[in-house]
C-alpha cells in the first residue's frame, strides 16, 4: 500500500495531537504551532506595510507570484494529498461495512451540549477575531493618520507568540498538577475572550496612539490563550475524529467571520462610530465565552476505543 504524504495544517494537526500527545502536553503543542501563524502575520504585516509606502503596486504584484511559488514548493515536497481512487476506495469501504457505526458516531455528538458549546465559543471567537483584524488598519488609519503603519502591524503580533507559549505551559503545567482538564480549558479561554473584551471595548475610548497599541497588543496577547482553550478542547472531547470536527466548525468560522466583518463595516457607515463595533464584539465574545463556562466538558463523546498514547 502507497502512503501519501498529507498537508500540514490544522485539521491534520487536531488529528496528530488527539491521537497521539497526553492531556497534559496538548496545549503547548497547540500554542507553539500556533506561533507560526503569529509569525507569518508578523513579517507579512511589516513587510507590506513597508512596501505599501514605497508603492502598493508591488504588494499587488509580488501577492500572487508568492502564492504560486508556496504552491509550487509544497507540491514538489509532499506530493499529491490524495488520488481520487484512495477516496473513492476509502468511502466504500465506510459506507459498506460501517454505515450504522458512523450515523450514530456523529449523531452522539451532535446531541452533546459540550460539543455545541465549544462550536459555539469558537464561532464567536474567530468572528471578532476576524473582524478585529480586519478593521484594526481602518481604525488607525482614521483615529491616528499620521501613526506608521508598521508599529500597529508588528506590535501586537510580536506580544501574541510569547503569550501564546505562556498560556500553553500555564495550562499543561495546571493539568500534570492535578487541576481538571474542563477548569483548565475554561479558565484559558475565559482570558482569551473574557479578559480580551475589556481591552476590546476600551479600544475605541484611547486618544493617545501608544495607549491604543498597547491596548490592542494586550488583547491579541489575550487571545492568543485560545489555542490553549477551545482549540484544544476538541482534542480532549472527539480524539477519533477531531481533525473533521475541527475542519468543519473552523469552516463555519470563516464565514461567520466574514458575515461579522461585513456587518460591522455597515455600522460604522450606518453610525460613523467605532464604539458601537467594538462594542458588538465585546459583547459575541461575552456571549460566546459564557456557554462555553456553562456547558463545556473535557469528557470523551466519540464513544470509541481511546487510541494507543506514543
């Protein structure tokens, strides 16, 4: 039998991670890939930041030449992520020897308050998240018009990595000491939406360039204990399937985040005020965070054998 070799991304990495790391080392895991992305953010943000104010036609140009050679490079190194025949095979095999087995698998999860209220934080999380990325460059562009496009860019991308490495250590270290797995996961993203909100709301009340960094910089540092939280918590509650069910439900968040960025672009047409935005999401945050407390678990629903732990 041909092994392919599969993309790199996080519903392959929800699968390794379930599958094959312990409660106590999943958060770290989780925040240290997620400093990648931070990363990437980073140069990307002061990069074309940068060029942005030589001419924005290079960013234009050089945008899809990068894309193209990524491509380029994961294809020639990986190699195909699946053959049409493998799926083909890989479907009728489910669908003839486990048709039942899969149908009440996924039945039993969507009937479990704990799954839903992680669906739910996670809608609510990426859709201000999304938002807030999105028209944080408006807002300083218009609050501070003469302020450099880098600092905004980079600032609150440079505090997010190490927050991100923190609150994975504070949650693997709270759970090897015998603190619950559910606490811990509450409690993470209770600072990444909770805490984050406050700095969110007061966002819009800062006159002073500086304080507005450093308000922002300290939310996204906030939010960066996510990856620590619900992102994890999938682990913890499907380890079978948690590449699917985090496949599924990140795919929702991309568009809820883009209908809550849509939104909040018509407020501030419709109201001309930044407050009424940040104070929508304050309050998805709120919302979001405060089911996730009421009804999330740590327990296993997948109802299936627990994998081999390497």
């Amino acid at each position: 039998m041909r092994e392919w070799n599969t993309g790199v991304h996080y519903p392959s990495l929800a699968s390794i991670c379930a599958q094959r790391v312990t409660e106590g080392e999943r958060g770290f895991l989780m925040s240290t890939l997620a400093c990648g992305c931070y990363l990437g953010m980073l140069v990307v943000g002061v990069a074309g930041s940068l060029m942005l104010d030589l001419a924005s036609i290079i960013v234009q140009i050089l945008s899809p030449i990068k894309h193209t050679v990524w491509a380029y490079i994961c294809f020639e190194c990986t190699g195909p992520v699946f053959s049409f025949d493998s799926l083909w095979i890989s479907n009728s095999c489910v669908s003839e020897s486990q048709p039942a087995a899969s149908r009440t698998h996924w039945l039993n999860l969507l009937i479990e308050p704990c799954v839903w209220a992680m669906v739910i934080a996670h809608l609510c999380f990426s859709s201000t998240y999304y938002t807030l990325m999105s028209w944080l460059p408006t807002f300083f562009k218009e609050t501070f018009p003469h302020a450099k496009d880098w600092v905004f860019n980079m600032i609150p991308w440079f505090v997010a990595m190490p927050s991100s490495l923190f609150g994975g250590c504070i949650s693997d270290h709270l759970i090897k000491h015998g603190f619950g797995i559910a606490a811990v996961r509450k409690m993470m993203q209770f600072f990444a939406m909770g805490v984050a909100s406050v700095f969110i709301f007061f966002l819009c009340k800062m006159s002073n360039f500086i304080q507005a960094v450093a308000c922002v910089s300290v939310a996204v540092g906030l939010s960066a204990f996510n990856n620590s939280g619900v992102s994890t918590d999938v682990h913890d509650l499907a380890p079978s399937c948690a590449e699917v069910l985090f496949g599924v439900m990140n795919t929702c968040a991309a568009f809820s985040g883009g209908l809550c960025t849509c939104i909040s672009g018509y407020m501030i047409e419709i109201t001309g005020s930044w407050v009424t935005v940040f104070s929508l999401l304050a309050l998805v945050n709120v919302i979001g965070v405060a089911i996730f407390i009421v009804l999330s678990d740590a327990k296993r629903v997948d109802q299936l054998n627990e994998p081999q732990i390497i």
